[in-house]
C-alpha cells in the first residue's frame, strides 16, 4: 500500500512541477513556486499519513472484533475419538490360511498365465499372419517381442483391476 501511495505523491510532484514550469513561462517569481510546493507537498503528505493510521486503525478493529477460539484442546479430543472408531470399523478379523495364501499368489499366477498363453505356438503363428512386421522368417523380430511384452503389461494391470 505504501509503494502505491509513494507513487502518487511521485505522480503529483511531477505534476505540481509541470504546472509550475508553465506558470514560470506567465512571469511567476521562483520563490513563490518553492513555497507553493512545500505547502503542496506537506499537505500531500499529511494526508496520506492520516490515510495510513485510518486503515491501521480499521485493521486493529476488525481484528479485535474477530471471536478468538482456543478450540485445540477441543481437536485433540475429536480426532482421538474419530481414530479410535475408524479403527474399530476397519479392524482387520483374522483370515483363513488359505484365503491370505491366495491373495499372496495372486499376482504371480496371472503373470503365469500371461506367459503361458502369449508363449504358445498357435497364438505366435497367427500373429505372424496378422502382423508380419513382428515376424521374420517364421522367428518373432524384436518388434514382435516388444508388442508381446506391452500386451502381457496391459493384460496383466487389466486382470489385476478386475480383481481387486
């Protein structure tokens, strides 16, 4: 706020200065300028001094009249009763042996299927048909290997969303 103002009173200088050089073209003596220009430039002053202090002043009220809460205490006390009944809720009951095997085996199984099916030799033969580029003399190219290893990528985050 304070560069603001200081740019105004820079703008009203200059403008205050322009106006007298114009007016020392009319005959006025140079005393009167300096003086007329003191008592412009105090009164300029002045008045964004007691510009200042108002809008202190209304910070300072608009401050008191805010209500101070000391609600930490208050926090504490609900964020330890919210912990302990989401804890509760999400308490994990113990799992079956087999249940917690499966989940475990989850994941390297659908890599073993992926690599079973995109290894056997019925799949390679008709993607040498439909993509001979992936294919060279009946071996699979580099560019062959790296569709396969997307597609497997691609099938093995889809199968894992759907059972999850």
């Amino acid at each position: 706020m304070r560069n603001r103002d200081s740019y105004k009173f820079i703008f009203l200088y200059i403008i205050i200065k322009i106006k007298n050089m114009s007016d020392m073209d009319q005959g006025t003596p140079i005393n009167n300028i300096e003086e007329n220009d003191t008592e412009l430039v105090q009164s300029i002053l002045q008045e964004m001094k007691s510009k200042e202090n108002d809008q202190q002043m209304q910070q300072m009220q608009q401050h008191q009249q805010m209500p101070q809460y000391d609600d930490d205490d208050d926090d504490d006390d609900v964020d330890d009763y919210e912990m302990e009944n989401n804890h509760m809720m999400y308490e994990e009951k113990p799992m079956p042996l087999v249940e917690k095997i499966l989940n475990e085996l989850k994941d390297p199984l659908i890599v073993i299927i992926c690599f079973v099916l995109f290894n056997l030799p019925m799949l390679d033969k008709f993607a040498a048909k439909f993509i001979p580029m992936a294919y060279h003399n009946g071996n699979i190219s580099l560019i062959g290997l790296m569709m396969k290893a997307v597609t497997v990528g691609l099938l093995f985050y889809g199968v894992k969303v759907l059972l999850n």
